[in-house]
C-alpha cells in the first residue's frame, strides 16, 4: 500500500494500516530522538510522538510528506521532554553523547570556515554548545542533507529563520572551536 492509502485506512480506525506507518518511520523518529535526548527518554518520546501522531491524524492535511509531519511532531515530543526534565534537574544539559563513529568531517564537509578541522577535535564539546534544536537544525542540514525548505516546514517556521539557525549555530560550533 501506498503512504496515502495507509494513512486513508489509519484514519478510518485499520490498526494495520497505522502499525506499517509506525513500522516506515519509527527509524526516523528514533533518529530525531537520538539526537536531542538521552538514551532513557528516547523510548517515552518515540511512544509520545505516535500516540500524538495516531490521535491527530485527521488534522495530517498532506501539504507536507508524512515524514515531515511525524518529525515535527517527534521534534516537538523531544523539546517538551528536555523541558521537563531541565525543571527537574535545575538546568542540567541533556543532551546525548554523540556517536565516536561521527568526526567533525561530517560537519565539514559542506562548510568552507570548517574544512580542515584536525582529527582531534572533540566534536562532543563544540556540539554541546548548541541548544538542542540548534544542534538538530544541524544535523539536518548537513548530516542528512536535507533542503532549508523541508527544515523549515519540519519546525513549523520560514526558511529565512532556518538559514539564520543554522548561521548562528554554525557561528557558535566556530566559536567553541576557537576556545578548544
């Protein structure tokens, strides 16, 4: 079945057609998950993001793709989720480790003020000094390469605003460079 036809049946009750949309982008929610959150909150967030998902589908209006849709949402899942947990922590980060097998070429690669960073960068700290969303606006930008645009309709904002998050994370990932 196609994406239109899954989430025409989900919204007629076919669990079926809601347990394959969950099964096509669990992967990528958990992504988004693993990029803004600890380990022991990505399974709440993930449960959160589809029990949201399931309850809102009449309100999905398919001027985006699915996927764009269910990120916003499971971006949305993850902000309120550090928001919590920051209040009950008294401010700690939580943010995740970030994988050793990412290196800052990942980052790099498409950034000219960026090229030639040494292999001994400790991409954990420059990384750890973004707000979470401004480290997720990053990483979609240049780990998935995805457009300003999709960024943009994803965080429920104007390209223009995207281009300037990515500047100003960018801006202080050189910053934090600097004092390394």
């Amino acid at each position: 079945m196609d994406e239109a036809t899954l989430i025409a049946a989900a919204r007629l009750g076919d669990e079926d057609a809601f347990a394959e949309l969950y099964r096509q982008h669990i992967g990528y929610v958990r992504k988004i998950g693993r990029s803004m959150l600890r380990k022991h909150d990505l399974d709440d967030m993930c449960q959160d993001t589809f029990l949201q998902a399931f309850t809102r589908l009449r309100s999905f209006e398919g001027t985006c793709q699915f996927r764009t849709w269910i990120a916003r949402i499971a971006t949305t899942q993850c902000l309120l989720t550090l928001r919590k947990v920051r209040r009950a922590s008294n401010g700690e980060s939580n943010l995740i480790q970030i994988d050793p097998e990412l290196t800052a070429d990942d980052f790099a690669a498409e950034d000219k003020n960026l090229e030639g960073v040494p292999a001994r960068l400790d991409l954990d700290k420059l990384l750890g000094a973004l707000q979470p969303l401004q480290r997720r606006v990053l990483e979609m930008a240049y780990l998935e390469g995805m457009p300003e645009l999709e960024i943009a309709e994803m965080l429920g904002t104007s390209p223009s605003s995207v281009k300037g998050m990515i500047h100003h994370a960018r801006r202080r990932v050189q910053k934090k460079y600097k004092e390394i």
